[in-house]
C-alpha cells in the first residue's frame, strides 16, 4: 500500500475542500491515488463542499457558553438565514462554542475533537448535509480571575438565550456582590451590543484606525468653510475637538451609558462599584454580530435558483 503522507492529504484537501479524516479515508481506500481518491470523496457526496467554498456565507448565527468566570463566543456562518433555523446547524454551533471554552485560539478550536474527528471536519460534513457554504469564521473567549463574565444575545433564535444575530460577553473584575455584578454587567452588555465600541480604552484602538481617522477629519477640516484663511494653531484644535468627539463615541468607557445617556459608561462603573460593595473594573469585553465585515455577494442564491428554473 502507498504511504498517506501528509502533503498529500493536504493536496486533496485542498482539491475537494473536504476534511483532512476523510481525505485520509480516502486516499487509505483508493492506494493514495489522488484522482481516484477525489472520485471517491464524489461518490460518498462529501467533495460537494468544495463548490460551495466560493459562496459568500454572510448569514448565520454567533453562540456563547459560559463556563463560571469564563466564557467564549462563535460565529457559524452560512449562504441564507433560514439555515440559521437548521437543528444540526444550531445543535453544532451551541457545540462549538462550548468547545471553544478549552480552545488555545481560533485555530486550536478548529482543531478540536468532535464526533471522531476535528471541528474543521464536522463543518465540511455540515456543507455537505445542508447544502451551503458553511464557515465558522471566528471565536473568541474571556476569562476574569474575580469576578463574572456577563453574556448578552440579541434578535435570539427560536428562543435560545445562547444563539441570536448579535453576541457580547463582558469582563468584570471585582470582589463584590455577585448579583449586583451579574445585573450590572448584563446592562453593559446590551449596551455594547448596541453601541459598537471600538475599544475599551483609548489606548487599545489600533494606530492605523487613530491615523486614518485624522486624516478623514483633515480633509473635512479643508471643505469646511468656517476654516477657510485661520492659522494652524486653530486647524489643529479643530482637528483636537473633533477627534476628541471621535474617541467619545468609540471608547466604550467614554461613551453615554445606553440607559442613562446623562451619565457615560465609567460613570456608571462608578455606582455599579457602590452597588457591589467593592471596586469595580471592566477588563474587557467581545461583541459579535453576524455577516460583520463579510462582503455579501445579493445575487448568490437567487442566481442560483433562477438558472435552475431556466427553460432550455
């Protein structure tokens, strides 16, 4: 029998977009023939997932598990929203997440054990049973050494507090009274989800984005008339001012508290600190919502229906 080397499971991997256990599978079956181990994966309806991976996936759902002081969050995407309605779509992405408890990073969860196999494996085999192109795109988890991780899920699905169309998870350290903190880091979490923060902290928005920022703010400082024939001195605290207004409404710390906007959120922290009995900080937090920065192709699956119903 020829030897299954590695580069060649990863040649028919990337041949057929099917998994590295069935491509493995395959190549055992078919004496490490390549073209006959891709007629294989054909003939067992699994290497259909290789002409779904061109497909735009901007639809899905994002999950969250909580774990005591820990929690991480996923994003299964797919072609169409109804999927999102799929028992095996939401029965695998609630697993993944939980998975994503115990995963290094995003790769290390993809190639986590599931079923028999990896991840990465079981969302080939979601391919290949729903029919779409299915990706879980990206996974993130926070961790607090005292305190609580809180969760919010917006636009729920079928009533699953875990699964919705938006998911924030929130980092509070302290030592104070649970309850209060639990109550408290909910509310700041519907918050962000509706709010977008950039960053926490002035300090953690990227470079770039500040620089880009500046730069878009000086070309509207040259269009604006009110600037026309003012010294320097004056164009830059135009630039100060308004890039001030720029962090205030990106700094999540910064920001009016979406449920008392006469206050900002680190006022809040403050009297969220009273109610505990203990200091309180926000140490960090995630927020995912689905299709987020996926360029979404609108013809993909009507296209698709439409030649299908094409008379010849």
């Amino acid at each position: 029998m020829a030897e299954i080397t590695a580069a060649l499971v990863k040649d028919l991997r990337e041949k057929t977009g099917v998994g590295m256990m069935d491509c493995k599978k395959a190549l055992a079956e078919n004496n490490g023939d390549l073209e006959a181990s891709i007629d294989w994966l054909r003939a067992k309806g699994l290497s259909k997932a290789a002409k779904k991976a061109d497909r735009a996936a901007a639809e899905g759902i994002v999950a969250i598990a909580l774990d005591g002081n820990q929690g991480a969050v996923i994003e299964l995407n797919s072609e169409t929203d109804f999927v999102a309605r799929n028992a095996d779509f939401q029965k695998a992405a609630n697993a993944f997440a939980k998975l994503g408890l115990k995963a290094g990073d995003h790769q290390a969860l993809l190639d986590s054990a599931h079923d028999g196999g990896k991840v990465s494996d079981a969302v080939t085999q979601l391919i290949a049973t729903i029919g779409e192109n299915i990706t879980l795109r990206r996974s993130a988890k926070l961790a607090v050494g005292t305190g609580v991780i809180a969760a919010y899920v917006h636009g729920k699905v079928d009533g699953n507090d875990n699964l919705g169309r938006i998911a924030v998870l929130v980092a509070l350290e302290s030592t104070g009274d649970k309850a209060a903190l639990e109550s408290f880091g909910k509310k700041v979490a519907m918050h962000i989800a509706s709010a977008s923060p950039l960053a926490l902290s002035e300090a953690e928005i990227p470079a770039d984005r500040i620089e880009r920022e500046k730069a878009v703010i000086g070309e509207q400082i040259k269009e604006d008339p009110k600037a026309a024939g003012k010294p320097q001195q004056v164009l830059d605290k135009m630039l100060e001012g308004r890039m001030r207004k720029f962090f205030e409404e990106s700094v999540l710390t910064k920001q009016a508290f979406i449920l008392n906007p006469d206050q900002t959120v680190e006022a809040a922290v403050a009297d969220a600190a009273k109610a505990a009995g203990a200091p309180v900080a926000i140490k960090g937090f995630v927020r995912f919502a689905v299709g987020e920065g996926v360029e979404k192709r609108q013809d993909d699956f009507a296209a698709e229906v439409a030649s299908m119903t094409k008379k010849d």
